[in-house]
DNA sequence: GATGAATGAGTCTTCATTCAT
DNA sequence: GATGAATGAAGACTCATTCAT
C-alpha cells in the first residue's frame, strides 16, 4: 500500500529522468509511466495532463530549490556573500540533480511558448533571489547605485545557467563548480562594487 | 519567374516566424508552407524534412550573424570596445531580427537533445569570438590573467542572451538596448580588468 | 470482453478479405480497420506495419494449410495417392478460403521483391511436399528415377497454382475443382511412373 | 536528333530494368526518367500515366514474344515438338531478357487487381498457343480426346512459369533452361499422349 | 517537343488521452 | 484507486502529374 503522495513523485520523478533524457516533447507518457512502475493511466489519476507534469516539475522543484536557497542565505548578512553562494549553489544543482537541472533549463525556454498562458512564477521568485541580493546592497552602499537591479539580475542568472548548460553538454571539466562559481561572483562583484564595497570586500574570503 | 535561392530563403524566412511564433516542436509543415505562399511538398524540394529546416536556421543566419560581427568588429582595436561592440550587436539583433533571435535562443537549447549528433559548430564559433577577445586583452595585459576564458565566454554569453530573453518574452521595456549593453559590458569589464587595463579603459567611452 | 488474439484474428481476417479485394499496395490501413471494426491505431498494437501484416496473413495461414496438408495427407501411404490429396486440397482452398487463397498467390509472387530479407519459408515448406512425394515414389520405384525432384516440385506446384489462378478471376466455371484436380493429377502421373508403378496404379482410384 | 520511337522505347526499356528492380509499386515515375536520361514531364508525352506503361509492357512485349513463338513454330508440323519448342522459348526468355521476363511473370498476376477492366489479352493469346497445339493433337489423335484443353493449357504454362520464377529467385542453379524444358514437356507428353500418339513419339527426339 | 520545378492530395503511423474492467 | 487496451485526430512526408518556360 503505497500513499497518494509517493505515487505522486515516483512520477515527477520518473518524468524528470525521462525530460532529461528526450527532451519534453521527444518523451512518451508511456515511457514515464514505464520509468515510474506505474500503468500509462494512473499518470491521469495525478496530472491533468502531459504538459501538466512538467508544469509541476517547475513548481515543486523550484519551489524545494528556491527554500533551500533562502534557508542557506539566511544565515548570511553580507551581500557578497550571499551572492557568492547563491552561485555556488546554482551551479551545484548541476552535479546534486543534474537531471533535474536539464529538465528545468533546457524546456523552461519554451514552456512560455507552448503552454498557454504559463508565466513561470517560481522562476520569477527564484531570480528576484538575486535582485533582492543587489538592491540590498545598493541601499548599503556596497553596490553601485547606477547599476538597474532588472539587468543584474538576468545578466547574473543568465551568466550562471549558461556556465551550468556547460556541465550539462560537455562531459569534459576543465575546472570545477566551485571555481566557476568563484570566478563569476567575482567577476559581477568587481563590477558591481563601490569603493566602500571594495575595502569591505576585503576581507571575505571569496577570492 | 524566381531563382532557386529566392525560394530556399522565402521558406527559411516564413520557418523563422513561425517557430518563433509556436516553438520548433508545435509548429506545422504546412503552416511554413502557407507562410511562404508555397505548396507543402515544395518544402522538401529543399530542405530534406522538419529537423533540417531549424538546422540551416541556425547554420546560415549564425554565418550572417558571425560574419556582420566579425566585420564590425574588425575596425577595433581595443578589447574593451569590441566587448562592448559584440553586446551591443548581439543585443540589437533582439530589435532587428526578433523572430530570428528568439528562435535561435529558444530552439538552440534543445537543439542538441533532439537533433542525433548534431553540434551546432556556428554557435561555439559565435561565442568563441567573446574568448578571443579576453585572450587578446589578457596577453596585452588588459585583462587578469587568472580569468578562465572558458568560464568568461559562457557567463558572457549567458549575461547577454538571458537579458535578450527579457525582451522577447516581455513587451515592457524600462530600458533599451543601448543601456543593457552598456551595464553589462561595464559589469565584465570592471570585473576583469587589470589595474594597467583599468587606466587604459578610462580613455574609453562606453561609460 | 474480446480476447487478445481474438483481436489479432479479427485483423488478420479483415485484413484478407481487403488485400484480395484491392492487392497489398491499393489497400488502404483505414479500410482494413473498418473492415475489422477496430480503429485504424488498434492495428498498430498487434502489428507493426504494413507489412507485417502480410507476413503475418503467409506464415500463419500457410502453416494452418500445411498442417492440414499434413495431417490429411498422414492417412495415405501411396505416393500417387497423395500426390492427389495435394491437389485436391490446394484447388479446393480456392472454394473453401477464396480470399486467402487470392492474397497468398498474387501477393507472395511480389513479396519477395518489396519486402526486403523477406524469404518466405512457409511457401518453401509447403511446396517441399510435394518434392518429398515424388522422392519417396522414386525411390519406392514408383516414379521414374530421372525425373529431377526440383523440377517435378516446381511444375507441380505451378500447374496446380495457375489453375486456381483461373478460378480467382473467372467467374465461369466449366469444371469443378475435382476435375481440374483429377487431370492434372493424372497428367503427372502418366508422365512420372516407371511401369512398375503404372501396374501398380490401375488398381487406384484416381482416375 | 532522336526519333518519336526511340524515346518511346527507351522509356520502356528503362521501365523495364525499374519494374523488374523494385516491382510496380515502388517504382518512381522520377527513376525510369532517370533511367531513361530523359525528364519527368517527357514520359507523359509517351504515356498516359503509370499504369500505362505497365500495360504498353504487357502489350508490346508479349506482342514481340507471341510473334516470335508463333514464327518458330511455324516450321513444325509435330504437336509434341511444339510443345517442347513452347517451353523451350519460355524459359530461354528467362535467361535472354531476364528483367523483362521478371515483370511480365509478378506483376502480370496483380496487374488484373489494380487496373481496372484490364483483361490482358495478349496473355491469353500467348497461353491459348498451348491450347491451340493440344486441341490440333487431339483432333490428330496424339493426344488424348478426355483432357479438358482448358486444364492442360493452365497446367503447362504454369508449370513452366513457376519454373521460370525459381531462375528469377534463385541465383544457383542445379539444372540448365534445356533440361528443365525438356523434363517438363515430357512429363506433360507422357502424361497426355494416346497410345498411337506414343507410338509416333518414339521417333520424336525430346527425350 | 522537352524540361523539371511545383503542386497538393493521400496515407502510414504516432501517441496523448479515455474508460471499461 | 489502478490498469492498459483502445481510440482517432493529427501531421510529416511522398510522388504522380501538371504546366510555364
């Protein structure tokens, strides 16, 4: 006797698996339901339907990601910080649940195209992630008030998942997740700091 | 009476709305095929079927692409100036050529997922034009040395393509293209130059 | 409640009586799923194309037919009489199985051609019985001993075929299937026994 | 500067080589162009459609074969030694125009399925030379009055035509085109000659 | 007459979804 | 709740035939 709730996710969780492998719209319903041990209409007794499952990958999982990332931030005060470790753990997500991070990469670009009327809320809380990050700053003083909070927040995303579709391409690894994340947060760091933001800078141990 | 090519270019003309109107996967034959007033068999007189449409999308508007920027690129000199030159052409596309631009970025990503065996050799080189140019500013001693061109190429990139993302999902704009390329730069630039580059750079004009 | 090979069969029947109303290439899924009062994507459950279905009509109807052959022809220990059983049964299938009979013999003819490593055993298996007959006659001494079996099998076999080919395209029939079966029989006969088996025959009944 | 004629042929003889190569069904108008260095569209000048060329096939071909046959015969007066020429010239066509051969034998058994209202006539005035030389022999008294000349017409012609169809399949062979005539005509002689038939046989030389 | 680019009707096959058991 | 056989709508692709040049 299994509960509602595991059959749920042995689902998701089969469906991520399969994402991952075809690509949303190269997988079967049949196959996923193949992956979770499950016949191809119980998927029906869960989700209203195919583009429903993916839908729910972005809210569940994003949601688990985003907790997991205020929680960690919480702990943190100082911006820097918190910028570098929401790098770090952006990009760790590519070796903890890569598959996971394929599914919500490559088909979060096209689910506003196919699914009707689907803006992505969780994606938009996620990268406001980062925005609330420099603002902070910027009311601080650490960050360059010039700098429109809207650009830097897609430039640091974008610069983060374009690294992380990297590790999902290539199987070759010239340097680690952890140096990447260094390098980009120092890289939006240096140029995103006042001069007062410097000297602080100067003595965290991001470098 | 038409040429050849001028039929070959009115279907990858009408295939670039149309995907980028419903996603490569949710786009029809025959809707190419009326967007280009041509008859769905006509379709395969030129191209050998759906997949290799998207393909030459990608292989002869990246040539144009990577050639105009590699044209405009070759009347500077200085690494600064062409970084800044590359975001901003790279960004203006979005303005330009918006249809071209979202297909790009949206079907680019899964490209590789769906497409057995195919690498999308114009897209490394596209993007392998930003690590030419760190590498040229490092051994002249304007960039740190210690950034990782491979690293700097993708975050770049990322920075760029997630900002242009914006744009064609959103219609509201706070700010134009001009301005996004311009923050951007500034951001990698302050992040990667050397203190000799930084001297240098204050001559520049792109603040 | 329908049981799964009743499905299979309801198909396979349908699927007789389209390709000898039609052929196999005029023949259309749709009509044959009609025919079976089954969807047309119900076919593709029990079989994996086109083809196959036909494949499916020669090796299992002509393993029915050979086992009858068989079985029949089991009770009857004088060449000359089995050489008759045969073929009686194979004109007879033209009145009891017409539509089968059409497929097997105008579609098998062209099999060979269109679907590719498809070497119909089933067809050699059954003509081998009639080389068998004639191999035990010779060496019995009934038969003559110069007739080369390869031939007899293949004059046989299409002396009996050309006949009911007769019978699938005219409607007239100026003699019946006994008959027919009767001469040709004997024509064979008088032309392969030794006199040993000339004396030995004119106490049969064929005649 | 070609003549009407010879474009005419040409395109039957590449139809030929392409009917016999890949069978009716999945020949391509676009091949026997090829075939035939001529255009697409030129065909239609020649012929009606597909169909049509199978028919001129039939109709021209056999028209040449029956001549030939008939001329052949008509410097023999022996009925025996007309069927052994009779089978002679059919098998020898397997190893003079093989292709042609190959045609004629698998599609001329669909042909009267998808093409409608065609009743092959030149068909049944190639077999009705069988008929013909059986009915003059009976009427001689050489063969026997109580063979229905219906049968025995089907019968041989399609003993050789199976015959003829194991040469096309098979690349092996045991026997030459001379034996398997031979043993042919003699089973069907020795199977229907009268006792004063048989007599005037001994001079005969087929055996 | 000859060409071959263009046409578009036609068909096999797939697969998300349903529903009787 | 669970199953998986059945459905049938939908779409990529083919190819005989046409016709402007």
């Amino acid at each position: 006797m299994m509960k509602v709730a595991d059959k749920h996710d042995k689902i998701v969780r089969a469906a991520i698996r399969v994402f991952a492998r075809n690509g949303f719209f190269n997988s079967r319903i049949s196959e996923i339901a193949k992956e979770a041990n499950v016949a191809d209409g119980t998927i029906y007794l869960y989700f209203n339907n195919k583009y429903d499952i993916l839908i729910t990958i972005f809210e569940e999982e994003m949601g688990k990601i985003i907790a997991n990332v205020k929680r960690e931030m919480a702990s943190l005060s100082d911006p820097c910080e918190k910028l570098h470790c929401f790098a770090r753990m952006h990009l760790a997500l590519m070796e903890e649940k890569r598959e996971l991070a394929e599914v919500i990469q490559v088909e979060l670009r096209q689910s506003s195209k196919f699914i009707k009327d689907y803006h992505n809320k969780k994606f938009v809380e996620y990268t406001n992630i980062i925005e609330s990050i420099l603002k902070d700053g910027q009311e601080r003083g650490i960050f360059r008030k010039e700098i429109i909070p809207e650009i830097f927040k897609r430039a640091f995303f974008g610069a983060l998942d374009e690294m992380s579709r990297f590790w999902v391409l290539s199987s070759q690894k010239k340097f680690g997740v952890k140096t990447a994340a260094r390098q980009i947060t120092n890289l939006f760091l240096q140029g995103s700091l006042t001069d007062k933001g410097r000297q602080h800078r100067s003595c965290c141990h991001i470098t």
